[in-house]
C-alpha cells in the first residue's frame, strides 16, 4: 500500500473547507454502499408476528396459521429459514427469498403460502417494503410493510425490526374466496415482521502465531488482556465503498483474528482487529462494579486506514471508560503525533462474565465513530461517507483479573 503522511484538519477548518467545496451531502454512490450476496446461516429467517388482535380475529372465525418445514411456528410466530438473496447492509436495502409454506385453514378448506420474499428498496430519502408469495396459484404482494425500521447488530449478523405488516389487497381477496370467508380486509394489520440476515466474510488463511493452526478459522486465546474490535457488514461496506480498508498492525496482526483470552470474537480477514493490553509499567487499570466501567488501559498494536493512494497508522491506541453509558473512547496516536478519539463506546448493554482464568469478560460494547473518527474518514475518502455517531462494531474487553472490581 502506497503510504502518503496524513494529519487530521482540525475539526472546525474541515467542516468549512468540506462545506465549500460543496460535498456536505454525501454522493449516492458513497451513500449506497455494496450490495453483497448473502451466506445464510442457520439463525438467518424471516418472522410473521400476528397481533393479539388478528389472533382473536383468527379465532373468532375458526382459521387457523399452519406451517410446513423448513417452516416453523412457535405460539403466533412463523419462521421462515433463509434460502438466497442480496442485501445491502449500509443502507438497509435488497431482497431475500425463503424456503417453507404457510397454511391458512378453516375446517377442511385451506390455502397455501408458498415462495416467500421480502424486498426493501430507497426512492430518495423514502423507503417501500414489501412481502411477496405465492397465493394459491398467483404470485401477489401479501404484506405492505411500514414503519421506523431497527438494526440490531451482533458480529456478521444482522435483525431488523419495527416492520408492521398490513395485508395486500389482492392477497386478501384470494384468501377469502378460498375459506369461504370474510377473514381479510385490505390493508388490514395483521402484525409485526422481523428479518436476520448475514454477512458471511471469507477467510484469507493464515492463522495467529504461534497456534499452528494454518487456516485462520480456530479460535487463537491471545496471551494477555485486551480489546477485540469486530466490525460491522455495514461499516466494512461503507469503507469499500469509498476504496478504504482497515488493516491490523502488529502485533495485533498476530491475532488476525478470532478470539481474545477465550472469547470468541469472529473474523479473520481484517473484518476483526484485537489490540492487547499493555504489560508491565504501562498496564493501566480498569474496574467494573455496579454497571459502571471506569479506568484507562493503554493497548498495544494498532490500524492502518486508508486507500492505495493515502493512509495513515493509528498507533498507541488507549480505552477510557467513563460513568455509566457516558464518557468511554477508544483513542489512537495519528502517525505517532496527535491523539485521535476515534471511537465512542455506548456501554448500555454491557454483559459481563469471568473467563475460566479469573479475568472479566465485558461484552456487548457497541463502537460508534466519534467527530474525530468520521472526519477523519471523510478527509481519506474525500468525500463525507461517514457520520459521527455510526455504528462501527462489536467490542470486547477483557480486563485483567487483579483490576477487576467484585
């Protein structure tokens, strides 16, 4: 990678030389991100949540939600296991199809809901979401989807949630006509639906020193404590967009990557960077008690971000963890000058366990770029990609046992 010396604008002089040159509002192409083919996996489904409205609905008329495998039906939930699709993980859009049939029936009368598939698609700043099958024997739009969608992101996996579903005029008639009942009305709510779906990375090979393993996939405990940072679908798509890429510097190029201290944490193709605790009279100090993480831990290691033609190293790199959900950064040294608070930790679902070797194992840290962090992305991408605030990835702390907190 060609190497060219970068240092980060101060924040005022880039937010004015970024508004002159007229890019405050990010270009389609580096709004859009990738669209990627999906690797489903065994958790990745759609979910059918009737209403307790349409629940008693449903009884009152006698009809019944059946479902065949792979299909699945649990309570007032059906399960749909994905079969392929394409997605778009920077901006929530695409399509994806699934296996299995749903049954509506009444008495001996029934009809089938077979080749289910969601698609999401932008029209400028609006979105439209639909649920297609076939019905009987038309392929209709069954469910109109509406509403503030939530992403819930763990590793390469994503849910998205806060879809109302409303029946699809056409679907409505034919399922009527073929229960010999007014079961259906358009645009009629019928409940909830929720989609989990994944990016699957492949692995370059190579495993972390020492392990012997020689093919990146086994899990590789790391020596001391530290950080392990997994990144989003949609942050590593969002730097492929806009021709940038992380890359790991040693020594945590030598867990490249898949588990600190015993705890898993998946990638292993530079979606995934661990940065080990400092040792000796550099170890810093951490706690836990209560909910609250305070202390500051100097790591070792660091990144390179950049393109091929401009790049800089973010070394040195120092946790600081604040009060409460407030306060806690994730901070390098600029090519060994300025520190820069890349990221901002949001701790608010903090888990917390002890490894078999009395260390604390905090999990479920969420990294969001911070100011600094996303001008300094906009100022290597040359245009304004990334926000302050955007979800970065996954983070994992292990704290040593003799600064643990009980």
């Amino acid at each position: 990678m060609l190497r060219t010396p970068l240092r980060l604008l101060p924040l005022v002089g880039l937010a004015a030389a970024t508004f002159a040159s007229g890019l405050m509002t990010a270009t389609p192409a580096a709004a859009a991100g990738q669209t990627v083919s999906l690797h489903s996996s065994s958790a990745d489904r759609a979910a059918l949540t009737l209403s307790p409205a349409t629940k008693r609905e449903l009884t009152r008329d006698r009809v019944s939600l059946k479902t065949t495998r792979p299909a699945t039906r649990r309570g007032t939930s059906a399960y749909f296991p994905e079969k392929s699709g394409k997605w778009n993980f920077t901006n929530t859009t695409g399509n994806v199809s699934y296996s299995g049939v749903s049954r509506l029936t009444r008495g001996k009368r029934s009809i089938k809901l077979t080749s289910l598939s969601f698609q999401r698609a932008m029209k400028g700043k609006r979105s439209t979401a639909t649920v297609t099958a076939r019905v009987g024997k038309r392929k209709v739009t069954v469910f109109t989807l509406a509403g503030k969608v939530r992403v819930r992101v763990k590793g390469t996996q994503e849910t998205i949630t806060g879809f109302s579903a409303t029946v699809g005029k056409t679907a409505a008639k034919l399922i009527d006509a073929a229960l010999k009942r007014r079961v259906f009305k358009a645009n009629q709510r019928l409940g909830s639906f929720a989609l989990t779906l994944s990016s699957t990375v492949k692995s370059t090979g190579g495993g972390a020193a020492g392990t012997g393993s020689g093919t990146g996939a086994g899990p590789t405990a790391l020596a001391r404590p530290g950080v392990g940072l997994s990144f989003t679908p949609a942050f590593q798509s969002a730097l492929a967009s806009t021709g940038l890429s992380a890359t790991p510097l040693g020594p945590a190029a030598d867990g490249v990557l898949n588990a600190l201290s015993g705890v898993d944490v998946p990638g292993t193709d530079g979606s995934t960077v661990t940065l080990p605790a400092a040792g000796g009279s550099s170890a810093g100090s951490a706690g836990f008690a209560n909910g609250t993480l305070t202390g500051t831990v100097p790591l070792t290691g660091g990144l390179q971000l950049g393109s091929g033609q401009l790049a800089v190293n973010l070394t040195s790199p120092q946790l600081t963890l604040g009060t409460g959900t407030d306060g806690s950064t994730l901070s390098f040294s600029l090519d060994g000058g300025p520190e820069v608070q890349l990221f901002d930790l949001d701790t608010s679902q903090l888990e917390a366990a002890a490894t078999p070797n009395g260390e604390l194992s905090l999990s479920g840290l969420l990294a969001e770029l911070s100011s600094e962090g996303a001008a300094t992305l906009n100022q290597l991408a040359g245009q304004p990609a990334f926000t302050t605030g955007q979800p970065v990835g996954g983070l994992t702390l292990i704290v040593p046992s003799g600064s643990a907190t009980p």
